[in-house]
C-alpha cells in the first residue's frame, strides 16, 4: 500500500512537472481496496479495472517500472507507451477508460471461464459514478442468471471523478446489485486487513456476487493534459493550416466524432 501511494504521489509530482503524457488518475485513499483484493487472486483469476487502475496493476503485477514508462508515453511501457494511464494490459490484467465498459468484458471472460470448465475468477474494479451506466446492467443480468464466476468490487468514493455522486444516482448502490439476485458485501473501511476479511468471504461464493467497498478518496480527481495531450488550439488564432486541420479531424474522430461521421457518411450513401 505505501508503494502504491508513494508511487503515485511520485507521478502527481511528475504531472505538475509536464513529464507525463495524458491524463492520468490516482487512487491516493484507496490503496487498500486494491491490495486486499488482489492478495487472494492467483494466475487464474482475471483483473479488469477502469481509469483509476495503478493501485490495481501495482498490486497485481509490481511492474512499476513498466507502469512508469507506459505512463511517460514511452516504448518500454507495458503497452509501448500507447496506452497510458488508463488502458493497460498485462497477463490477467485489463484496465479500460470507457465507463461501465469493463463489466461486459469481465462477464465475458467468466462466462469464458465457466464454458470451458477453467478454473479462476473475473473482478472487476468499478466506481460509484459508474453506476449509472446501462451496459453495467445487461452484464449483472446474464452474470447472475447464468451464475458466472464474477465479482464486482464496487470502489464507492462518493465521487463521480469531480462530480458527488450525489448528484447522479438516485437510489441505492447494494439494491441495484440485489436487484439482480447478486450477493452483496459490503464494508465501510480503508483497512486493509478489514476488506481483505471480507474479500476472501466474497471470493468463496460460487457464482456472481459484488463487494461494495466503501471509502474515500485523497487524490485530485484527476490530472489532464501533458507532454502528449494537448489538442492544437480552437478556434485558431490565424488562418489553420493543414497540419491543424489534420489534427483536429484526428481529435473528433479519437473523441468519438468519428462514429458520426462514419454513420453519416453511410447513410448518405445508402440514400444514394
Ligand atoms: C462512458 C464514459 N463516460 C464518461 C466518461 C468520463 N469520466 C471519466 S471518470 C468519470 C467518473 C467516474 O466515477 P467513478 O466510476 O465513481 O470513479 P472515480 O473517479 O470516483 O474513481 C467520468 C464521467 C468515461 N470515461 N466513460
Ligand atoms: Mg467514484
């Protein structure tokens, strides 16, 4: 745990000095969350995380240099650099950006795991803020009905990143889960030992259950920009040049702007 938060206490440092490329998230408060859990996992288990996964791939992996570099955007990262803070991948390990996203993952990976009579889990580390997205949903569903070996290990801060969750979630995190017949449970700690108690009980169940951790976050929200993350200027001081016009048609299409131009390309086209 103290790695963990010296390590990043070492990147927000860095971040403040331009050195990082990116956005980059720190777990700072909820270390424990990452060690607890993971000291029970082996070389079967799966590992999913979201933007704020360096508690969870130190823990799991200790690749600190590797984590470092990819976050430096450099080739000796652990994905060549191309990754950065949020997307990383290692053996039994997959951190992803894209809100709710890692859930289906992770249900597919214990659903892999079920078909093919493998042993291990698949955990997914997600965010209270997180809870207001519907694929989430369709994964609880099928992870319960078909009992996969899932665990979802809800971080409950109390924050959507900037935003207290207040503001976005009506209701209650456990009935969202007990809704779909999932175990719940839950502790109200940043002790380690204390959530590693009740991981291990969590871990045992056979079939989908969910650990809601409940616990606070020390950290800024997050840190943007850096070496590598900053688009060119909008609207242009002068005249854009190609270059600009290039980068910015890069920037809609990396920020989801694509999509829609793709589909009204296609749909031009099948008008034709
Ligand atoms: C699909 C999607 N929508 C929006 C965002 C932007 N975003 C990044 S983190 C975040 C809030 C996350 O809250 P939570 O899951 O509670 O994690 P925390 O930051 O509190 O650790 C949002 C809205 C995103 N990454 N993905
Ligand atoms: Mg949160």
């Amino acid at each position: 745990m103290r790695f963990i938060r010296r390590f990043e206490e070492l990147l927000l440092d860095m971040f403040d000095q331009g050195l990082l490329n990116g956005t980059t998230h720190a777990c700072i408060g909820q270390e424990a969350d990452a060690v607890a859990v993971v000291d029970h996992l082996g070389d079967d288990d799966h590992i999913f995380s979201n933007h704020r996964c360096h508690g969870h791939f130190l823990a799991r992996t200790g690749d600190a240099l590797g984590l470092m570099t990819e976050i430096m955007g450099k080739p000796e990262g652990v994905c060549g650099g191309i990754g950065g803070s949020q997307h990383l991948h290692a053996p039994g390990f997959m951190s992803n950006g894209v809100q709710g996203g890692i859930v289906p993952n992770a249900a597919g990976i214990a659903l892999a795991k079920q078909l093919s009579g493998g042993a291990g889990l698949s955990v997914v580390f997600i965010g209270d803020g997180t809870l207001g997205e519907g694929a989430t949903y369709e994964a609880l569903n099928l992870a319960s009905l078909w009992k996969l070996p899932l665990v979802v290990v809800l971080e409950d801060n109390g924050w959507a990143q900037s935003t207290p969750s207040s503001a976005t979630l009506a209701g209650s995190a456990r009935d969202r889960f007990t809704a779909f017949g999932l175990a719940v449970f839950e502790i109200d700690s940043t002790d380690v030992q204390d959530i590693a108690l009740l991981a291990g009980r969590a871990l045992a169940r056979n079939g989908a259950v969910t650990l809601n951790a409940n616990t606070v976050s020390f950290a800024a929200c997050g840190a943007t920009a850096g070496a590598g993350g900053v688009p060119p200027p909008f609207p242009p001081a002068s005249v854009p040049t190609l270059p600009d016009l290039a980068k910015w048609v890069l920037f809609a299409v990396l920020l989801g702007g694509g999509g829609y131009l793709v589909s009204r390309r296609t749909r031009a086209a099948s008008n034709n």
